[in-house]
C-alpha cells in the first residue's frame, strides 16, 4: 500500500492523492474552508462519509454536518447510522472526519469521499479499530484514491500516531498507531507560548519536544487555527492564512508561512 500522497486525487480535502488539513478561525461550522471543499471534492463527488466516532452525540454531531455539506451541494452519510460500518466505507466516494464547533482542523487525502469528524482522539481512534475500519480506510485512500479530510480528531487520526494529539485518553484504543496516510505526525490548533499567561505547565512546544526525546520520532508539523495542509500526490503545500511550525528531533523548529512546500515530509526517512 503506497501513502496517502500516492493515490490520484479524486476531488476531496484529503486523500493519499490528495491532502489537506485546515485550523480555522470563525466564520461557522466548516465556514473557513467551505471553498476549499468544494474544490477539493469537485463536481464528481455526491456523497460523503461522515465518521462522528470522536463525539458521545453522535446524531447531533452527523445532523450539524448534514446541514452544512447539503448547503454546499453534497448528500452526506453517517457511519454510525450504518449496520455494517465496513461495507459503507467500501462504497464510499469520499472521508470526511470533523469537529462541530467552528474551529476545525481538516486533512485531505485523496480517497473517495470519508469526513472523520473532530472530538476525542482517543475515543475516534478506539472505535476505528472496534470497527475494523483502520486498513479499510487506508485502502479506500491509499489504493482506491478517494478523498479523505479531517478536522482536529480526524486530522490526528491521518497520521501516522495520535501521540501528539492535545486531548486526554479517556478510553483506551488497542493503539496509539492511527492511518498513517501520511508519513508524520501533526499537532491541530497549535499555539505558540504566550508571555503573559500565568499557566505554570508545559508549553506546546515543550511537550511535542518531549515527545522528539523518543527515538524513532517522525516529524510533528504544528497546524494553527486557519492553517491547512493539501497533500496531491507527491507534493504537500501548506494552506490557509496563518502559519505552521515544524519540528524535526534533533533540530530547533522553524516557521512556515502558506505556500511553504512541505513534500519533503511525505518521505519516511525523515524518521530520526
């Protein structure tokens, strides 16, 4: 199976064709970026699959996306209204895994059309594996080609583990290892220290530095609020109207703005 910037892009936010991974900033559930899926899912494109797992509520969760994909012209499905989970990601033509609040974080990836909502990484990656969905998504996006995009938990989820991911393990999946559709990890809604704040814990910047003490650490590109990364094929382009900063073990971090190219993460030897 090649990764989820191998597949040819098929019209959607994300895939292994084609990726993308968005922090918005206002604007309403999904209202940052709604233009951004309409080119990235295309005209071909009808349906989405909606993956809600991250959210107790999971009807509330799958009506407010509803509402706003019908707005933008696509039918939308729920996973968790199907009796066979398995089956609906098979004859999906497109991923889409999100937050409900207005701040999500979307990663696109070319399969054909899965939306993974945001919410509780760990409690989305657990029911992932419960249902068997881990190597049937990566092959809907990474053989298939279908679109794939995920905000905040869906965004983790994409990568290669869910260790950098901001949220407590109130359940415990089988592992931390997610879908890998792309060869590094990513932290959503970054944000960088702020002087004036009395909070006496780790920074950010401190825990994702921490986590690069391990060994064998992949790379950990920190997306902030209105940021985005599109993956097509080979070639990853950093999106949106604000920054990203990148952290390799063993090196400081640096700064990217949009229009950074970020296809040098889409190999594995970047793993130290």
């Amino acid at each position: 199976a090649g990764r989820a910037a191998n597949a040819g892009r098929h019209g959607l936010p994300t895939a292994p064709a084609a990726g993308l991974q968005l922090h918005p900033a206002r604007g309403g559930y999904l209202g940052h970026c709604q233009q951004h899926i309409q080119s990235f899912l295309g005209e071909k494109v009808k349906r989405v699959l909606f993956v809600p797992y991250a959210l107790h509520d999971r009807d509330a969760y799958a009506r407010t996306a509803r509402e706003k994909f019908a707005s933008l012209g696509y039918e939308l499905d729920s996973i968790h209204e199907s009796c066979d989970p398995v089956e609906a990601v098979r004859k999906s033509e497109a991923i889409f895994i999100g937050l409900r609040g207005a701040r999500p974080t979307v990663v696109r990836l070319s399969s054909p059309n899965i939306l993974q909502g945001g919410g509780n990484t760990f409690r989305l990656l657990k029911a992932l594996y419960d249902n068997r969905l881990i190597q049937e998504i990566r092959k809907r996006v990474l053989e298939d080609g279908i679109p794939y995009m995920g905000s905040s938990a869906g965004t983790n989820v994409a990568t290669v583990s869910i260790n950098t991911t901001n949220d407590m393990p109130i359940v415990y999946p089988p592992s931390l290892q997610a879908l890998g559709l792309v060869p590094f990890n990513i932290n959503p809604h970054y944000l960088d220290p702020d002087v004036k704040s009395t909070h006496m814990g780790e920074t950010r910047e401190e825990r994702i530095r921490q986590y690069h003490e391990e060994p064998n650490t992949p790379p950990v590109l920190g997306l902030r609020e209105g940021a985005m990364l599109l993956v097509e094929g080979d070639k990853a382009t950093l999106q949106g109207v604000t920054g990203a900063r990148l952290f390799l073990r063993g090196k400081k971090p640096t700064e990217h703005e949009p229009g950074t190219d970020f296809s040098f993460l889409l190999i594995d030897s970047n793993f130290q």
